[in-house]
C-alpha cells in the first residue's frame, strides 16, 4: 500500500460533476453540540442545506439545541434532539446514545448516516452499523493527534482500533487535511482502503462587491455570489485586495479553550511596536477569563497609545511589571502615551456573528493553536484576500505557504510570532502580496462545490 496521501478529491474539477442529481437521496447527520457553532457545525450545515436545495431528504440528528439548530431552521434543514448525544465520553450515556440513534434511524431509513467530531462520529458509526445502513465518519482532526492530552489521545485511539473492526463495504473516513490522512495511515486505528481526502471547501463570492454580509449568509452555499468577505478595494486596486488603514488591525476568530493558544498570542503582541489593534473573536470559554487576566496583566487593555512615525517605530525598553514569558525575547517596543479608551489595542468581542465584516476591516489574520485538524477560519481569511500568521500544526502548513500567503510559526513561541508579525505591520505591500496569493490559493483549492461534489462521490461508494 502506498504510504503517501493521496491527491485531495477537492482537487478534482467541481465541472464534471455538475448536474449530479441527489434527489432521492436520504441521509442523516449526527453531531454532538448544537448550542455553539465551530468548523464541524459549519460543515454539516452547508452540506445539509445544500442538499436539501438540490433535492435529497436530510435529518440531522444532535445532542443540544441552540445557535446551530436555529440556523438549521432558517434553511429548512429537519433536525432532531438525541440527549445522549453529549459531547464528553461516558459509557453508559454513550450506549443510551447509540440505542436513540438506533431507534431513529429504524424510522428514517436513511440510505446513508453521516457523522461528524468524535464522540458523534462513534456513537454514530455503531448505530448505523446496528442498523444495517453505511457510515461515514467525516475527521475535522483526530482527537489523538499530538498535543491533545495523553489520556484523552489514549482513550479515543483505542475506541477507533475497536471501531475499525466495522465492515469495510459499509464504512468510509474522510480526512479534511493530508496531515489527518497521514496520521491515520501511520497509525492501526483506521484501515487505509477506508480513508478518503476532501479539503474543507468555502462558497466563493464575488471579490467586485464592497458590501457586507453577515457570517450566516456568507456560509450560505447555495448563494453564487454572496457579498462580503474580502477587505474592500481602493479604486483601481486588483482582487479586492486589502484597502490601508491607519491603524493595522489584527484578527483571531477561535473559541476559549485549551485548543486555541491566546496566551502565546498576548505575550507575542505585547512586544510589538505599533501602531496595531487586535480583535480576539470568539464564544466563552475555559480559557477566556485567563487570556483577559493576561491582557490586563500585560497592560494590553490599558488605554495607550504608541508615539512613533508610522513608517519607523521607535524603539523602548520593555515596560515595568510585564510578566515573563519562556523563549520571549525583548524586541522593538514603542512608548506609550494616554490615549481614548475606545482606542485600546486589544478588543475581546466574543460571539460574533458578522465575521466576513470584520474580515473587510481586518489586515492580518492570526490562528494560535496547539493542534489543529483544517482551520476553517484560515480558509474564511484566505478567500478575504488577507496574510495569515498561524502556528504549524495539523493541516495548517496545507493551508498556509511560508513566506508566499503568509507565516507558519512554531508552537508556543512567541518571539517568533512577534517578529512575523512585525514583518507584515511594517510593510503593507507585503501584506498585500501575500494575501493575493491567499486568495488564489483559496480558489484553487478550498471551494465549497469542489468539497460538495467530491464528498458526493465518495459517499457513492457507499450506495
């Protein structure tokens, strides 16, 4: 068997398979977490409307309601409560979970079960296999990659060993990044005639339109040319490229949990002369009152202005009381002088909605992580046309070109971090150059109908 992943299936011309008919087709979703919405709830979703508009019968079946089942309402998707379907591991709830599943699926009689993370991704495969229908379990990263906790990694790498004795002819695995596929095949947890590789995909929209639209809409697959998204162009200037502000702004759209790295972020910025402002964009979290803390503690969130000619910073010692962090080196610091409030340099803006409009004001995109499976918000970041700064973990560097879109940065290194991106604040033609290229990456390979019409293929194998 080959040891290399294969090319993507995104990478396959959408043309081909244009007027594929769905209709007929039968499929439920099974995810856990309905009360928030992430890069799995976006997926599942997009497909799911997409489906229903070209004809198939869909359910998806979840765990809680909330923000994503009101958004499954506004498009006309049916969905359906499974309380077992809670998002930590517990066997006995798991196994009341497979058994609602299983009594769903009785009446339904889909002729597909697609699930999605892993605790739906299990309890989802043993009820369709109890029930005689094929499974597919779409990985938006492996929970026992690395940097993930070691029992948590143990935990779930066992319960896939247990999971790949499955019939072959009725069970598939689509990989969203090389990295996963890779990982999957080094490992015995997932057969190798199983896995498939689909990149995430984003509806492209039309880079001439200055207008905004909110994150709902912009998700919208079914729209061929949604609003928004890409920052807006001067006159005369190509793609919709990035349009110059005063004031750099960077952006971090990514939820507070141990996942995401804000704090390696903060110390990073804290070190950076201006002038700059970071937006931090995302639901609450176990971490958010830390990285809060951390700001405060690092005198982000004082009002404060830097004092330096826009074109050549000046430099300053580190100020007084600023908490160490290890492999931070001192770089160029600027002096700060009373400035508005309104002005201050880190904003905490929480859930929002609107992220293709903050993606319109926004200069540089930044992703601080310690593991990843395919970053949906770099993908939003790269079709705005916008240099990202992002930590090389999982499928990232398939997402990010060093020095060519963008800046791949080690993990939990922060004074690399601040020098990338004093790199792009410093030079807007850079930035602008990178994010052009961001974007023709984007439209080569991360598409919405590329990942529509190849994840249809692969659920083919199935029928």
């Amino acid at each position: 068997m080959p040891t290399e992943a294969p090319q993507p299936a995104a990478c396959v011309s959408p043309a081909a398979a244009v007027g594929e008919d769905v209709r007929g087709l039968h499929v439920a979703f099974v995810i856990t977490r309905g009360d928030s919405i992430g890069g799995a709830q976006i997926h599942v979703r997009d497909l799911s409307s997409r489906l229903r508009a070209d004809g198939a019968t869909v359910l998806v079946l979840v765990g809680t309601s909330g923000p994503f089942t009101e958004d499954l309402d506004a498009r006309g998707v049916r969905w359906r409560i499974c309380p077992g379907l809670a998002r930590s591991i517990n066997p006995l709830r798991d196994l009341q979970a497979v058994r609602e599943v299983h009594r769903v699926l009785l009446i339904e009689r889909p002729q597909l079960v697609s699930t999605h993370t892993a605790k739906a991704g299990m309890v989802g495969r043993l009820a369709a296999c109890w029930s005689g229908i094929p499974a597919l379990f779409t990985v938006h990263g492996w929970q026992f990659a690395p940097g993930i906790p070691r029992a948590q990694r143990a935990l779930v790498y066992v319960l896939e060993l247990l999971l790949s004795r499955l019939p072959d002819s009725r069970s598939r695995v689509i990989t969203v990044s090389r990295y996963d596929y890779r990982l999957a095949r080094g490992s015995a947890a997932v057969p190798p005639r199983r896995l498939r590789l689909v990149y995430n995909g984003l509806p492209v929209i039309n880079p001439n339109t200055n207008s905004h639209a909110d994150a709902d809409a912009d998700a919208n697959p079914n729209t061929d040319a949604l609003t928004a998204g890409s920052p807006a162009a001067e006159p005369g200037s190509p793609d919709g490229l990035p349009k110059p502000t005063r004031v750099p702004v960077l952006t971090m759209v990514a939820r507070f949990q141990s996942q995401k790295d804000h704090r390696t972020l903060l110390h990073a910025v804290a070190d950076l002369a201006g002038p700059w402002r970071l937006r931090l964009v995302g639901e609450e979290g176990p971490t958010a009152t830390a990285a809060r803390t951390l700001a405060a503690s690092l005198g982000l969130l004082q009002p404060s202005r830097v004092h330096a000619p826009d074109d050549d910073p000046a430099a300053a010692p580190p100020g007084p009381g600023r908490p160490p962090h290890p492999g931070l080196s001192p770089g160029p610091r600027a002096e700060k002088l009373p400035m508005p409030a309104a002005d201050r340099r880190v904003e905490f803006l929480g859930h929002r909605r609107d992220i293709a409009a903050l993606l319109c004001t926004t200069d540089i995109y930044c992703l601080v992580s310690n593991w990843e499976g395919l970053p949906r918000s770099i993908i939003e970041a790269m079709r705005a046309a916008l240099p990202v700064v992002a930590t090389d973990v999982g499928g990232v560097a398939e997402l990010v070109q060093d020095g060519r879109t963008g800046y791949l940065v080690e993990p939990r290194n922060p004074a690399q971090l601040c020098d990338r991106l004093h790199r792009l604040l410093s030079d807007a033609p850079l930035r602008r150059s990178l994010g052009h290229a961001a974007l023709v990456r984007y439209r080569a390979l991360f598409t919405f109908e590329a990942m529509y019409h190849n994840t249809l293929s692969v659920w083919r194998e199935l029928r």
